[in-house]
C-alpha cells in the first residue's frame, strides 16, 4: 500500500537467498543513518534525501576518501543515486538507464525463482505470517498527526491467478482499508503466495486512493506478470538477522529493500504481549526507513512508518 500504510502499507529455493540475496539484490554495504559520517548526511539532506533513510557504504575510495552512495526523489518523483565521499562532497549522480534496469530485475527474478514450486500457494502457513488462518487484523495509531485504522480483512471468495516459472500461481486476497481521521483513505486488494518451502512473495496490488468519498488515483498499484517479471519477496520461510531482500521490485519508484534486524523482539500493543517477535527495517526507495513487526502465530503486530505509530489492536481467526 502507498506510504506503507500497511502491505500486510516478505528461503530452500529461496532461502540459498539467505546469502545470494544480500549479494545480488543490494550494492554495498547498508548502514544505519546514525552511524553514517555526518558530512554525508549532510549532503545527502542538501540534495532531496530524508532524515533515516538508507545510505550504502561502497566499500571502496576515491583519492583516499571512503564513498557512499544513497538514493532520493526528486521533484518528479525520479529516483537518483548520490555518489558522496566521506568528507560529504557529491562526486556523481546516477540515473539508472531504464533498460538496464528491467534486465537487473529479470536477473533478480531468474535467482530468486530458480526451482521454486507452488503446491498449495493460497495456503499461507508462514510461522511469522500465517495468513491462511486470519479472518480480520484491525490496527489503530497515528500517521502524520492523523488517527489512523487500517482493517486487514481476508477475502477467501475472490481469486487472482499469477504464472510464475510457467506455473499458474492462485494468489491469497487480502483487503486492506485505511482511514485517516475517519474518512476512508485507501483500499488496497492484495495478492500473496507461499511456495513449497514456506517463502511468501508479494505479487502485486490494486489499489484506490480516496478523497471526499470519491476515487481519485490508483498511485503504487502494480502487478507481477504487467507491471514487472520479479515478485516482492515478502517474507522468508526461516528469516535470521542479517537477511536482505526485496519486498518490491518494479520501478524506480516502486521499490522497497528489506532486512531482518531482530527475531528476538518483546512487543506489547492493545491486542497483547508478544515475544520472540521478528523485526523488519523497510527502505522505500527514497524514503526514511520504516520498521514492522512479526509475532509468531499472529502475524503483523506493529508497524512504525516515519512520523507515525500503529498497533494491533484485534486479531481474529477463521
């Protein structure tokens, strides 16, 4: 969903992505933003970036001076890649040739399906994301200083079929509605499945963006075989600390890079107190990182998107 309001606004085959992920989805090595050299933040800040959002450390120099490199939008909504020394001085700036970048995405697709198979793939067991038992999730908090609810409602009766590696892929279908201050924001229709080795992908979404009770824009919606041959990987089967991959994987502007920062999280929120809880770090392109909250058995418990807070506050079951 746009601005994450709650995309639920995700590795056998897969999981050999545990280290081929890290090395063929990410350039460099991802730093927290606290831990990035103050002149790069600076300069980072000064051409469009935002305030936690990811910078690489390329491990690499230029005349004795360590580089970094992070993404930003401009006004256009383009992305651009910084190319910053440590001293903060911008030496380049990167505009991926769109060619280029859909063969990047093919390659990306092509490792992370390689002898992937779907028996059952509406049948989403995933310890941390069990989707195949949730009926209703409701979270409630705060975005931007507005009251927000996202309702997450399984929709067992619709169907969407994907093909993926030539096999046809039935999808889980999940509604998410999102209110802000009481007035109906979004209503995103979501498309999952899990292969034979417990890996959810996310493979797309339909979405409509509200004002005043009228549609007025379909902006984030995408889907896997139209809008990009790669699926999201949502969430791994046996996610460990360290593990990249990326949720989305469209366009310039559609793209989302994930890591596993802890599977040892206790989080209290309305619905209760949940242990050994995974905790996710989420890089929109060109966006503050944004952090989610799995509780084994549950599923999405609390999502922290950059100015807002929100938390489950009922969980019901089929």
């Amino acid at each position: 969903m746009k601005n994450n309001i709650l995309k639920v606004a995700m590795l056998g085959g897969v999981l050999t992505l545990g280290s081929s992920m890290t090395s063929t989805c990410l350039a460099g090595q991802e730093m927290k933003w606290a831990d990035v050299p103050e002149a790069v933040r600076t300069t980072v800040l000064a051409n469009g970036g935002t305030v936690g959002q990811t910078v690489d450390d390329e491990g690499k120099k230029i005349n004795g001076k360590e580089i970094y490199e992070a993404s930003v939008k401009n006004k256009d909504g383009k992305v651009t890649d910084l190319v910053v020394t440590e001293a903060g001085k911008l030496i380049e700036t990167k505009h991926d040739d769109a060619a280029d970048a859909a063969q990047e995405r093919l390659d990306r697709a092509k490792k992370i399906l390689a002898g992937v198979k779907f028996s059952h793939p509406r049948d989403i067991t995933n310890p941390y994301l069990p989707l195949a038992s949730l009926k209703q999730d409701i979270l409630e908090g705060t975005e931007d200083g507005k009251k927000i609810r996202v309702e997450r409602t399984a929709l067992p009766d619709r169907h969407k079929t994907f093909k993926i590696n030539g096999q046809k892929v039935e999808a889980a279908v999940f509604e998410d509605r999102a209110f802000l201050d009481g007035k109906l924001e979004e209503v995103a229709t979501d498309y999952f499945a899990q292969d034979d080795d417990g890996n959810v992908y996310y493979l797309g979404e339909d979405v409509d963006e509200y004002a005043d009770g009228k549609v007025i824009s379909h902006d984030g919606a995408w889907l896997l075989g139209k809008d990009t041959k790669t699926p999201g990987v949502l969430l791994p089967a046996h996610p460990k600390v360290g593990d990249k991959f990326k949720s989305e994987d469209v366009s310039e502007k559609i793209d989302e890079r994930d890591e596993v920062v802890s599977v040892s999280e206790t989080v209290t929120v309305p619905a209760g107190t949940f242990t050994n809880c995974l905790k996710i770090a989420e890089h929109p392109a060109g966006e503050a990182v944004e952090y989610k909250y799995y509780a084994p058995g549950v599923g999405v418990i609390r999502e922290v998107p950059a100015g807002g807070d929100e938390l489950l506050v009922s969980h019901t079951t089929k």
